[in-house]
C-alpha cells in the first residue's frame, strides 16, 4: 500500500473515529450515529487536501 492510500485511509477513520466522539458529546445536535461517523470521515478526508492547496498558495 503507498504511503498516500495509507493517509487516505487514517484520515477516513480518525475522521470517523472524531465523528461518533463528537455526536456523543453533541447530545442534541447529532446526525445519528451513522450520519456522524459518514460526514466526519468525508471532512477527514478532504481536510488535507484542502490545507495542502492553501499551504501551495502559501
């Protein structure tokens, strides 16, 4: 596995991971279980991405 693959997948499960904490902190204001964890890992994954274009525009 390359070394962008394996951060790919770190952050689609940190981002998970960091979803369902948050939905459970959140009490209220939750997607649901299933919603949280989706959504979190959908931002971690382009959390990077979109922190290495601006660090190039930099």
């Amino acid at each position: 596995m390359d070394a962008g693959m394996m951060n790919l997948l770190i952050s689609l499960v940190s981002g998970a991971v960091g979803g369902n904490v948050g939905g459970a902190v959140g009490g209220l204001a939750t997607l649901g279980q299933a919603g949280n964890i989706g959504s979190s890992a959908v931002i971690g994954a382009l959390l990077p991405l979109v922190v290495g274009m601006l660090k190039k525009k930099a």
